[in-house]
C-alpha cells in the first residue's frame, strides 16, 4: 500500500488554515452580509461554511454571465 508523504499532511492542514482565515474575512464582508440579507440566509439555518460557499457559488455564477 502507498503511504502518503507527511508533507501532503502539512499542507493540509495549511490549506484548512487559509480557508478557515479566508470564510471569516468573507462572513465579515459588506457583500456578504447584504447577499445574507437579501436571501434571507440566516433563517435557513445553515452553517457559515455552507453559507459562505453558497455565496461564492451564486457570485461566480453571476460574474459567468
């Protein structure tokens, strides 16, 4: 069996760093907070982390267009 290099588990934790950094500085946006607004989000009770890549979702598709 192939052992993954502990580097790939540096990494990840890493990456689980700058996304938990980059969804609070998103969750504190003015763009964020309006589109939660808008959508009624927080009545829907999702979590931030669902909130937050629903926004970026529904902000690429828009940028698609």
């Amino acid at each position: 069996m192939t052992q993954i290099p502990a580097s790939s588990d540096r990494q990840f934790t890493h990456d689980s760093e700058i996304w938990h950094s980059l969804k609070y500085a998103i969750a504190a946006s003015s763009g964020f907070q309006r589109w939660q607004l808008e959508h009624e989000i927080q009545s829907q009770g999702l979590r931030l982390e669902q909130q937050v890549q629903r926004y970026l979702r529904e902000t690429l598709e828009t940028l698609a267009y």
